[in-house]
C-alpha cells in the first residue's frame, strides 16, 4: 500500500507541475490524489508491526573458508 501511495503523489504532483495549461478541476483533483497518497502512505508505514521486525533471527550458520585446494 506505501507504493501506491507513493506513485499516486509522483503522479499528482507531475500533474500539478506540468508546464502545460491543464483545467483547474484536473489540478484539484490531482491535489486531493497527492493529499490522499500522502495519508495512504504515512499510515501503511505507521501501521508496521514493529514486535515482528525486532524478534531475533535464528543463528545461521557461518560460512567456513576452506583452501580451494582441498588441502
């Protein structure tokens, strides 16, 4: 969800920036997309369960350097 919300802001705002005279209703409509992105983005990372990213990771086993020789 962070994605979509940060492709509907680079979207609005390419809208909102565009160097061509587009109608104002296409520019308060793209205003209220980059309001919307920007709130669907801040929540779907405000909404990260942090419990689950802190557990520890299970001891991996370490890779041992052995001489290519086999010797």
């Amino acid at each position: 969800m962070r994605a979509v919300g940060l492709a509907l802001l680079a979207i609005s705002g390419s809208v909102i920036a565009a160097p061509v005279v587009l109608p104002a209703a296409v520019v308060t409509v793209a205003g209220y997309v980059a309001v919307a992105g920007g709130v669907l983005s801040a929540i779907s990372q405000v909404t990260v369960d942090d419990t689950a990213l802190k557990q520890p990771v299970m001891a991996k086993e370490q890779p041992v350097n052995r001489p290519r020789d086999g010797g």
